[in-house]
C-alpha cells in the first residue's frame, strides 16, 4: 500500500511513540510526542 508523505510521518511518529510506551523509555515517548504534536501544528498552518 502508499501513503502520502504527510501520512508516513504521522504513522512513524504514531509507532515510535507506542514503541516508547512499550519499552517504558520516557525520552522515547516525549520525543516522539513532541514531534506528533509539531507535525501536527505544522499541518495547520
């Protein structure tokens, strides 16, 4: 399957921050939260 660009970093961002959740690395799931949310605001403007 494809997925648009803009896509393909949500998902990535979306899986580092499970993996984080997973493995318990706080610093895992603060990055990648962060990252999810700069996207996100990105997207908006």
């Amino acid at each position: 399957f494809e997925l648009q660009e803009s896509e393909q970093t949500r998902i990535i961002l979306k899986i580092l921050l499970y993996a984080g959740i997973i493995i318990r690395d706080p610093q895992i799931v603060q990055a990648a939260a962060s990252e999810v949310q700069q996207n996100e605001i990105n997207q908006k403007s």
